[in-house]
C-alpha cells in the first residue's frame, strides 16, 4: 500500500534523476586490461524510460566517465546524461534551470551514500532493495527490486500509477 505521502510527492514529479551504478546496473563493473568493457542493464528499466519520455524528463548521473553509460543512455533516450559528477547535488540548481521546475518537482533514485545529499534536496527519493542501509533510512521509497533487476522500472510505475494527467493535459494546452 502506497502511502498518501508518496501519493502526493509523486503527482509533482516532472523529472527523475537516476544513478547508474547500483541501480540501472547490479553494480558490477567488468575490466579487461584495457580498460571497462562491461556493464549489465536492464530492458525493463529501458521500457520504463520509453513510457516517462512523454510525460516526465530522464536525466542519468553518474560518478563514473564510461562509454557504456552514454551509449545506453543514448540508446533508451534520456534526456541528459551527466558523468564523472561527485557532487551530484551542485547540478540540482543547473537542471531546475534547464528544465523550469523546482527541486520537489524532481524523482531521485540512488544506491549509495554519494546519493545522500542530492536525495535530501529533492521532491521524491528511492532507492533500490540492495542499496546502502543510510540510503534506505532517508528513502521515502524503497523498492521491492534490486539495482539491475528493474528498480528504476518500479520507481516509474510508482509515479504514473499516481501520476496526475489532469496537470498533463493543462500543460499541453498552455
């Protein structure tokens, strides 16, 4: 049962923001000598970005540089990826900017404690059901799903399951 709390935080949802490893990944990084090579994604989570693109901006940000990351960003069609960002929350005032929204306007979903301090500032915070206790402990949603198993997916369907399209659809008119 959702609470009224998460009800609510969810119909002002305009933006998500999600981190990439531990959530649209299990985690694991793959090196060779030459570097990365691999990282697992999953096709839920790329169904979940497709079903947001024309009701809720993605945004993906990530501490890590990696090819991998901007060539399945580019390949589900996010609307702005961000690596190699150890301070995720300084980029909250540039995003409220660029998209014309507020910061409890803004979904965040992280596994990890360099997630803390963006998921204090923003509207609605997640986090997937391996991620870090401290994380889970300020989460106003923790998924039922691990990172990589579909938690962005979950955290999707959470906010259009409660999503308002009243608001949708006066925004279309305007």
């Amino acid at each position: 049962m959702t609470s009224k709390k998460i009800i609510q935080k969810c119909r002002k949802i305009k933006l998500i923001i999600s981190d990439v490893d531990g959530v649209l990944t299990d985690g694991g990084m793959y090196y060779s000598k030459t570097g990365e090579v691999m990282k697992k994604f999953n096709a839920k989570d790329g169904m979940g970005v497709e079903l947001l693109r024309k009701k809720i901006k993605i945004v993906l940000m990530t501490k890590e540089r990696s090819q991998i990351v901007l060539k399945r960003a580019k390949k589900i069609k996010v609307d702005q990826v961000y690596t190699g960002i150890k301070n995720k929350e300084l980029l909250l005032p540039k995003i409220c900017v660029k998209y014309k929204i507020s910061k409890n306007e803004i979904a965040y979903i992280g596994d990890d404690v360099n997630d803390f301090n963006i998921m204090k500032q923003i509207g609605l915070s997640a986090v997937p059901s391996d991620g870090n206790e401290k994380i889970k402990n300020i989460s106003d949603y923790v998924c039922k799903t691990k990172g990589g198993d579909g938690a962005f997916r979950e955290l999707v369907d959470l906010i259009l399951s409660n999503y308002d399209f009243n608001r949708s659809m006066k925004q279309k008119r305007e």
